[in-house]
C-alpha cells in the first residue's frame, strides 16, 4: 500500500481534540463507501472522543458513549474514509 501521508496529518492535527466533546458535526458528502446515518449528528451530540486511529487510508475514531442500563465503559467506533 503506498504512504498516504495526508492522512497521517490529519490524524495528527485532530490529535489535541482527543478528550473532547463533540458540540457540532457537519457532513459535507453523504455519498460515501458506506451510507452516512442521518441522525449523525445526534448520535455524536455531546460524545467524547476517546482515540483516534488510522487504517490505510480510513481513519477510526472512537467515542465514549454513556448508556443507562449498561456499564460506562462502553466505546462507539466510527470510521471515516479521508
């Protein structure tokens, strides 16, 4: 597979956000690999990003996602294609 430097520094400038919490997601192509869910931005509303990871050319980002009924542990992973 070749280098896909512009990934890695996209993952590298979204690294200080690892901590956070998203307040604000704005889907700019819906005609992805696979089909964006609509209600993203309510999913993601108030989630803290947990980690940010890279395959190929996809980077994955996992959440922290809180559920009533189920131990705080729980992570949410999404993966985005740059």
């Amino acid at each position: 597979m070749p280098e896909l430097p512009e990934v890695e520094v996209t993952k590298l400038g979204l690294a200080p956000l690892i901590n956070g919490t998203v307040y604000n997601v704005e889907v700019r192509n819906f005609s992805l690999r696979w089909p964006v869910n609509p209600n993203l931005k309510k999913i993601l509303n108030s989630q803290k990003l947990i980690s940010l990871s890279r395959r190929g050319k996809y980077l994955l980002a996992s959440f922290f996602k809180w559920v009533s009924n189920y131990p705080p542990w729980n992570v949410w992973k999404n993966i985005y294609r740059i």
